[in-house]
C-alpha cells in the first residue's frame, strides 16, 4: 500500500491572504496495471471529514479530484491518498488572482528544511504548513536562520499536534526578522511529519503566490532545469541553503559553460537572482548544476516571477531518472496550457521522449540533447496533440536513456489572460518513479 500526504487541500480557506481559496489534485498511477485508490480529508484538528470510495485509476493514468464538489464545509483541510500501486500526485490551489501548486510527500520524516522564508522580503511573507503523519500526537519546532548565522534568530514550536493534524507557522510580523533579508528554516517534530512552504506577496506583489515541499534531506549536488534571465520577461532566484555542520564550498555551473563559486555558512542560504548572474539576458533556457566541493549537503530552491503577474517555485533535483512522470498536462484546458522542461543529467547525449496517457495521436521526440542541456516540451505546439478536443488534461511520462529532470509549468497564457494582474502560473517536479 502507498501512501502520500497532501498537506495543503483547501476549500475556502486561506493559505496566504486573499481567498477564498480551492484546490484540487491529480494522482498518476506509476505503474503497469490498474492501482486502486481511495483518500480521505482531515481537518485542522485531525478529525475525518471526508473519505471516498475505491476509484481504479489506469497505468500511466491519472485520478483528478476537484474538492469544491465533495461534501466538505468550507475550511482548511489535509488529504491522504492510499492506492495498491505506486502513485504521484500534485495539488492546485488558488483563488480569483493567485494560484500554486504542491506535491504529494510519500516519505514524512521527522527533520525536515526550508531554505526560502521571509518576512517582507521586498514584499514577500511566508508560512509552513505542517501536517502529522504519524498515528499519535507530536511536537513541531521550526528553527529560522539569517545568511551566515548558525544559530537560529527565531524559534516557533506547536505541542501536542494531534494524527492527521495541521499547524500553519506564520512568519509574518515575527520579532527577529528583519525587512529585505532571507532566511532559512529547519523543521523537526518528535514524530513523522509532511510540511510545505507558502511564500505570498504584498503591496504591488500581493497577487502573487508560491509554493514548495520542504527537503527532508540534502546532497552534494543538484540539478536546476529552468533557469531565466529575462527569458520573455520571467526571471529565476535560485535559493542554495547549507544544512551541513560547517561552511560549505559550492559552485553553480551553467549550461552556457559559465560558472560562479559561493561560501554558504551552517545553515544559512545564499540566494542569486539571474540578473545579478553572468548570465546573458534574453529568450534562452538555461539549466544550473549546483555542487558542493567539500562534502556539506545542500538543499535547493528555484523561484520564477515575470515580477509582474506570475510567480512559482520548484525544487532542485538531487538525481535524475530515464523515466520521468508528469500527472498534470495541459492544452488549452480552461485557459491553462503546461510545459515541460528537462535537463539531461547523466553523462552523454540523449533524446528525450514524452509519452501522453490519452488522446494523443502518439510519442514525441526531442533532438539530441547534450550533457547538461535543457529541452522543451510545450503541450500546445505538440503536434502529437494537433487533434486533441479543447480543454484537454492529462499526464504524461518522459523517457530518456541517460538520468533526466523536469520541471512541470502550468499557466493561462494566452489571450486576454495571459496579461490581466493575476498569478495564473503554477509548477511542479515531475517525478522520478
């Protein structure tokens, strides 16, 4: 039986300020034969508000659940999916201007890391959502750190958080933090948890809204595969956080051969935005490949924003995989197109293929991608999905012969929509079965 944590599942409630905000998820069945799955909704304080019956859910395919139409009373809740096969799953939330979007934790632990938490940074806030995974009550404790200083500046802790339980920490306001700085966080509880981060903004950013999981460990390298510098107006902020015992030496390399070295102390994070970068400016993709030289493990964060009207984050991969899952692909789906974007990872060239659960007329091949290079795939020119109906959604698989990461965008970008003052824009990892 496996089991993933949705820790954020809300109907009408308010992750960040604004709302009311909805949510829904799509669960990928990961293998060869038909999973059954059932998921229940707990809220706040742990109580069973809702559990559905067995759905079967085709290989490769996928389980979308709008949770507006079951039977919930407005509020904040948790979700956990149990199926009979390997599974996947991210959820969507948002409201009338913002939007984000979050994955399934199918591993919770009991140490957990944050590397991007702020307090009006630049008009930015944060909060992390941690829900209890294990089957009696525990303690939470989320340690902050500023750039430099291992020792933390705040401490905010929650006793006696019940099974299935949530608790949102709000750093909002807290004494300690200061205006314009980035910090970074380490979550530890007495038993299993699943904790993600929310990142909203304020003032002229007060539509735009952020999402990730929390990193229950680190490593010694890390894959970026979408990386922008004023790549049609979006740019990147990749956020390194040193969760070793000592300073740790690292280096981030380009996919255009250029590359820069950083010191990042015990437990802080180093953030580069990519138009303070060597980077060129301009329509081009770039992957980033960040190593630490000396052994200390790292954890890393990307955030993307147009700075305007679009915002959204995704995390750095430690390792890649020939097979890659997507749960949630789109075509002119309500307004909503997706994208994928892979690096290739491994150690000679490869092409890329992507393989559609339904309606497409068959695969699509990439050219051949180079050591450390970045292909797109992007659903609405496809031309294996020319004759899809509109509205389409559904998920996909990306295969490759050498270790590949992706990263999944969704966002309203045509027409009208695609220039009104809203966040419309949500992204995932795909994910490695």
């Amino acid at each position: 039986m496996m089991v993933l944590i949705l820790t954020s599942a809300v109907f009408a409630s308010v992750p960040a300020p604004g709302g009311p905000f909805n949510s829904a998820f799509r669960v990928q069945n990961l293998e060869t034969t038909t999973a059954q799955c059932a998921y229940s909704f707990y809220d706040e304080n742990g109580t069973a508000a809702f559990n559905s019956s067995l759905t079967s859910v085709n290989p490769g395919d996928s389980l979308y659940v709008y949770v507006p139409d079951l039977t919930l009373d407005g509020g904040s809740y948790s979700a956990v999916v149990s199926c009979d096969r390997k599974v996947a799953a991210v959820s969507n939330f948002s409201d009338a201007d913002s939007g984000a979007s979050h994955s399934g934790i199918a591993d919770p632990g009991p140490e957990w890391y944050a590397p991007g938490i702020y307090d009006n940074y630049y008009n930015y806030y944060s909060n992390i959502v941690v829900q209890n995974a294990s089957t009696s009550a525990v303690d939470v404790t989320v340690e902050i750190f500023a750039p430099g200083n291992p020792t933390p500046v705040v401490t905010q802790s929650s006793t006696g958080l019940a099974a299935n339980a949530s608790v949102a920490f709000e750093q909002e306001g807290l004494t300690g933090m200061v205006d314009n700085q980035f910090y970074s966080a380490k979550i530890t509880a007495t038993g299993s948890v699943a904790p993600i981060v929310n990142i909203y903004g304020k003032g002229s950013a007060d539509n735009q809204l952020y999402s990730y999981n929390a990193f229950k460990s680190g490593s010694t390298n890390a894959y970026a595969p979408l990386i922008m510098n004023n790549y049609y107006g979006y740019n990147t902020a990749l956020v390194i956080q040193n969760i070793g015992t000592s300073d740790a030496d690292v280096t981030v390399a380009y996919t255009n051969g250029t590359s820069a070295n950083y010191t990042i102390g015990a437990g802080a994070a180093e953030s580069l935005y990519t138009p303070g970068t060597s980077l060129p400016a301009g329509n081009t993709l770039y992957g980033a490949t960040v190593t630490s030289n000396n052994a200390q493990p790292l954890v890393v964060l990307v955030n993307e924003s147009n700075g305007y009207n679009r915002a959204a984050s995704y995390s750095g991969f430690p390792s890649g995989s020939v097979e890659v899952r997507a749960p949630i692909v789109l075509k002119r789906y309500y307004g909503y197109n997706s994208s994928i974007t892979c690096q290739n990872v491994g150690t000679s060239a490869t092409t890329m293929t992507i393989n559609y659960a339904t309606g497409a007329s068959g695969p699509t091949t990439s050219p051949s991608v180079p050591v450390g290079s970045t292909h797109l795939f992007y659903q609405p020119t496809d031309p294996a999905l020319a004759s899809v109906p509109p509205n389409w959604i559904s998920s996909a698989t990306i295969t490759a012969s050498q270790p590949t990461v992706c990263v999944v965008n969704q966002d309203m970008n045509e027409g009208a929509e695609a220039v009104t003052v809203m966040d419309q824009l949500y992204a995932y990892n795909g994910i490695e079965p």
